[in-house]
C-alpha cells in the first residue's frame, strides 16, 4: 500500500504490478471529487477482474495524482484513472502510472523508492499511431545555405 494524493485528497492506495489500470473505488471518487467537477475522458473501461469478474467501470477521468517517498514527492499530471462500481480496494495504482510516477518497488525489502520518471510514448501522443523501434545509430545531415550563382550551386548531380 502506498499514499497517493489525487485531485487534493490523500488515501491508500494498493500498488497491483498485475495491472496496467489506475483503478478508484467509487466511494473513493466521491471524496476526491465531491463537487463533480471532473468531467468524463473517453470511453470507459472494460475490465474482468482476476476471478474473471465483471468490473463496472462509471467513467474514464484524467486526474494528476503524486506520491511521497523518502521525503520526496513527485506528480504525474493528466494520468488516466478508471472509476470503478464493484472494486475490493479503494483504489489500485496500475503499472502505466506508476511508470509515470517514476515509481519502485523493491519485493525484497518491501519498500518503495524512485526511478527515473518517464512517461510511455502513447500518453504524451494519444491521437498518434506510435511505431516502436529498435535501439539504433541516428545519423542527421546539416542543413547549409548555399548562396545562388556560387559555384556549389552551378553543380548538378
């Protein structure tokens, strides 16, 4: 479990590396938002928990949520959070996030710490097809002016 601040309003949260959702309970949601202020974010999601269960999602919601540990916080800002009908916690930090947070756990020592803070590709650019490519060698070419009747710019190739 862990302490995450979300919208102005602190609760535990369990930290599921089985997840790749920020899930919220909906009794949760109502303390963090209770004047309804936060407005729907696309589609909601369709998830079945680890029993197959159906999970009933209320909305879709881009919140900023931040984290202490070791005396240091850090946000994450515009980060995609399911609002959740039937859920057993208050709420799940899903591995998308936690990314986005910078968040470690370290299973041997139980504890939380940081990495480095990185957010996936796909948040920063949602409307744009992303293509992964493989670690490679970039070569540029720089641009030079050349000025008109010079004799660079009587050659053609």
């Amino acid at each position: 479990m862990i302490t995450i601040r979300a919208h102005n309003y602190s609760t535990k949260w369990l930290y599921d590396t089985g997840a790749n959702e920020t899930l919220i309970s909906d009794e949760i949601w109502d303390l963090i938002d209770p004047k309804g202020e936060l407005k729907p974010y696309g589609t909601p999601l369709n998830l079945r928990s680890a029993s197959s269960t159906p999970i009933i999602c209320l909305g879709t919601y881009l919140i900023n949520i931040s984290a202490t540990v070791d005396g240091v916080r850090r946000t994450a800002y515009q980060c995609k959070v399911g609002r959740m009908k039937n859920l057993s916690h208050a709420a799940i930090l899903g591995t998308k996030n936690a990314r986005r947070l910078g968040l470690k756990y370290d299973i041997t020592e139980q504890l939380f710490g940081w990495g480095k803070q990185t957010p996936p590709i796909e948040e920063q650019m949602p409307s744009v097809n992303v293509v992964h490519w493989a670690p490679s060698t970039a070569y540029t070419i720089k641009r030079v002016y050349i000025p008109a009747n010079s004799a660079l710019s009587l050659i053609h190739i």
